[in-house]
C-alpha cells in the first residue's frame, strides 16, 4: 500500500487531538497525531502495541506508573494493555505504529 501526503482524512481522537491513518497493512497501522496545547488524552488501554515518535511540540506522557517529558526526536513504545495517557504542553505531532491493525481506525 501507498499513500501520497494528503490533508484530508483528519478524525478527532478527542477534544483537541486530531488522529489520521497513514497508512496500514495486514499487521501494522501507522497514524498521524495533530496535539493540540492543553489538550489531553485520557487514561486508557487496548490490546495493541504502540511505537511512537514525536515530531514536533511538547507532551507529557504516562505510561503505566512511569511520567516521560517528550520532546521532538523522543520514542516510545508501549506494550498492548498497559494503561497510558497524554498531557499536551505545547502544539504537538507525533507519528504513532499500531500492531495489530487498529480497525477502528482504518479509514472509511
């Protein structure tokens, strides 16, 4: 599969946080996050693994019991069902890979 840069196909993930799938497979799923300042993503957990980059901005991420200060050129990677959750501090964007495919966020 291919995909050529495109500034549609943008759905919110929640207030604040805007979520677009790149691109995906039959086994990975890879999105584009847009974080807004203030923003947060509220404490949860899913079966998939979680690999992630940030881009550009600032984000404070909790990963289990464990708080990460995220800057640009940090990663992540969170294993599936632990707990997470995310504080945006500064207008951010992070490149996230989902294994398994997440289906719900497979485009429509």
């Amino acid at each position: 599969m291919f995909e050529k840069q495109s500034p549609d196909g943008y759905r919110q993930a929640a207030p604040g946080i805007a979520q677009r799938t790149l691109v995906h497979g039959n086994k990975t799923l890879m999105a584009e996050f847009r974080l807004q300042k203030d923003a947060v993503l509220p404490l949860h957990a899913h079966p998939h693994e979680q690999t992630g980059y940030l881009v550009q901005g600032r984000i404070r991420l909790t990963i289990g019991d464990r708080v990460h200060e995220v800057a640009p050129g940090d990663s992540w990677c969170i294993p599936g069902d632990v707990q997470h959750c995310a504080e945006i501090i500064e207008d951010a964007v992070a490149i996230e890979v989902f294994s398994p495919v997440r289906e719900d966020y497979l485009p429509l």
